[in-house]
C-alpha cells in the first residue's frame, strides 16, 4: 500500500511536519504550529502562509480533511484538521523511506569508524 | 496598523484562499502577536500572496460539482459539454503574457534579424515624380504615368513638387479656343512667396481655356519690362524680355505654372468682357505686375 504514495516522495520538510503533526489528534492551525515547532525542538518553524499552502494542497490530495464537529468553547474562526487514511499511509511511506536512510547512514558511518590497534 | 496592513495583504490573496484560511490565519495573527514578532508573520503573509499568485494557479478558482459530467443512465450515453468551460484566470494571464513576449520576440527579429526574408516597406507619401499637366497631354498619357520624357515637364514638376501626389489621375478636358465671355475670378493667392495651393484635378478638369484672351504685349513700368504672352502649338508660351521663351501650365483659369523654373507662375486678371488686361508674374519671392497694351 505504502508503494502507492512513491511519486509523492521524498516529502518537503514542510509537508512532513505538518503530517507528522496531525498523526497524534486533530489540530488547528496554531496547533499545528506550536506542535511543529514542539517535537522538533524549536528548530523548525512554519508561518501562517507555509501553513495554509501546505493545508490546501494536502486537503486537495485529500490527505488532510476538516471534521465537522468542534468544541463549543472555542474560537469560531479555527478550523480543525485531521490527518485521513491516505495522509496517514503517505506518512508511513515517508518514514519509511528516511527509516532506510537513516540506517544506511549509520551503517556507513559504522564502517567508517577508526579501528583499534 | 500592522494588522490592518496584515488584513489587506489577506484580502490579496486568491478569493478561494482567502475564504478558506483568511479568518484563522487573522485569528493566528491576533493569537501569536505577543509572541511572535508581528512583522514577521506580515512579511510571512507577503511571501504567501507572491506563492499564491504566482504558483498556485489551480486554486484561483475551486471547481465546482456542478462542472462534473452526470451520471450516465441506463443505454444513455453521456456526453462531456464545454460550454460551462470557463478558463482558469491564471490561464488568461498566461496566454497574454506569453502573446506579448512572442510578438515582440517576432517583431525583434524582423528588425533586427540577419535573414531579411520579410522586407515590409510602408508605402509614404512622396512628390518627386510628379506629372506635368499642360494642355496638350490626354488623358491617356496623364494617367498612371510617373514620369515625362519632357524636359520642360521635368523641371516644372520641380516647381510644382509640393502641389501633387504621384499617383494624381487627371482628365483633362480638350482645349477649346474661343473668345471669351465670362470668366471666372482668380484664386485666392494668399502671398506672393507661397505657391498656389488650388486642387489641380479640380481645377483642370473644370477647365476651358480660352488661349486668344491672354495673347498679347504686357507692359511693366516697375521694373521697366515687356511681357509677350503667345500661343505655341495648343499651349501658351511666355516671354519676358532678355529671357528665353517659356511653356505656361494651367492650373486654374487664371493661374498658370512657368515651365522650366522654381516657383514661377503667372496670374491674370481679366476685365469685365473676360480679357486680360493685366498679369502678375511671381518669380523668387517677387512679382512683376504689367498691363496689356
């Protein structure tokens, strides 16, 4: 199934945070921002603009969607997203593929150490 | 005034977008202003009008449901109709853009290329191959001609170069001589430095020339001078004394070109019965009035 999602990859950093974002629980926009900027440790940020170009591509795609229910209390001008089946599978494609990466690096990297005398 | 400049650069954005994602990304705006610095997220909203503008087109306008093909029914084929086809703006702009960048691409290239394959030449206005008009010419030989094998017309052409387009046809009618009786009045010849300007093709075409009312001696006292006006052949001649004889061309019932010179001409001016009883004859800037003896 991943193998449906290959010509979508490699992901733009942006695309992947934001999807990486959504995979824990639906999220608005300054959600998703506090969050991108939450699990990759501040060193990553989106503004508004990237954000909402990203969303509108991956809800063209629909890889992203709009649930219909939100909470009473909150701001009526949020819009909240969630991430869909086929948003999720992509994620899945794209980790996998930096899981391969990741891996032969290391294994380079191992291959490369100085041997002790 | 930062937010509002923020809410203006919104409202720039593609309708579509900004309906979609316009009020929560103001409602970011307003949330993170304490945190983030305020002209950060506005150059941020400038660089998403640039991207938005200019690459992403296909989200200027949402495709409605409407646009789709129905549903096919049973044995019914189902055909896909362009007439609620509207091209997307971005395609307009597209189109226009690169029109205008090919004709001036081609118009560059036919001004400037190595390979003149195109020689457009727009056709002007030019006066140099002027046909002399005199009594004696027909109609045949007037028209479509360019040039003269006359000499005498040659050089009259010169004086009258700025009088007639090349591609001027005129008939012109026989020459009848016959006494006179009625004239008209001359033109209106407003300097005496400045060439008739009356339309020839009118003039002449019009034209009975009566030639036995202008033969005769004029007298000048101012400079003292005698004037001989003849007939030669079916044309009148002038001659002005110590100076060779000269071909006169009509181009009005009382105006006549001297053949061979610049800016030469005479007018008559006739009495009651129609005889010229005086002339005028303008040559460099000056006139020479005489009267009929």
């Amino acid at each position: 199934m991943p193998n449906n999602f290959d010509h979508y990859l490699p992901l733009s950093p942006a695309t992947l945070h934001i999807l990486l974002s959504l995979a824990g629980k639906d999220l608005h926009g300054y959600g998703i921002m506090q969050e991108i900027a939450r699990h990759s440790d501040g060193k990553y940020k989106v503004g508004p603009g990237t954000l909402y170009d990203n969303l509108q591509k991956l809800i063209d795609r629909e890889w992203v969607q709009e649930p219909g229910n939100r909470k009473s209390d909150d701001d009526p001008r949020r819009r909240y997203y969630r991430l869909t089946a086929a948003g999720r599978g992509v994620l899945a494609a794209e980790t996998a593929r930096l899981a391969g990466v990741v891996r032969e690096a290391r294994s380079r990297l191992q291959m490369a150490k100085p041997r002790r005398a | 005034m930062l937010r509002h400049l923020y809410r203006c650069a919104l409202r720039l954005h593609p309708l579509q977008f900004r309906r979609r994602f316009g009020e929560e990304m103001l409602s970011i705006y307003d949330q993170s202003a304490g945190r983030l610095s305020s002209s950060r997220l506005l150059l941020d909203a400038i660089v998403s009008l640039a991207r938005q503008w200019i690459f992403r087109p296909e989200f200027w306008v949402q495709t409605s449901p409407s646009s789709a093909p129905p549903p096919a029914a049973d044995d019914i084929p189902s055909f896909c109709s362009l007439d609620p086809f509207r091209p997307h703006t971005s395609a307009m702009i597209h189109g226009t853009v690169l029109s205008l960048t090919l004709f001036c691409v081609t118009c560059f290239a036919i001004r400037y290329s190595w390979i003149r394959v195109l020689h457009v030449q727009i056709p002007g206005v030019s006066y140099d191959n002027y046909v002399s008009i005199h009594p004696a010419a027909s109609p045949s030989d007037l028209r479509g001609k360019t040039g003269s094998t006359d000499g005498v017309d040659k050089t009259t052409a010169k004086s009258q170069s700025n009088l007639i387009s090349e591609h001027l046809q005129v008939d012109v009618l026989p020459v009848v001589a016959q006494p006179a009786a009625k004239t008209s009045p001359s033109p209106n010849l407003n300097s005496q430095s400045i060439a008739p300007t009356v339309p020839l093709a009118a003039a002449v075409a019009t034209l009975h020339l009566r030639l036995d009312s202008y033969v005769g001696t004029y007298v000048s006292h101012n400079p003292n001078t005698k004037i001989a006006v003849g007939i030669e052949g079916d044309h009148l001649s002038i001659r002005v004394l110590g100076r060779p004889k000269r071909a006169l061309s009509p181009i009005s019932e009382t105006t006549f070109v001297v053949a061979g010179t610049n800016d030469h001409w005479v007018e008559f001016v006739p009495d009651i019965n129609g005889k010229m009883r005086q002339l005028r004859l303008f040559q460099d800037g000056q006139s020479i009035t005489a009267l009929r003896q």
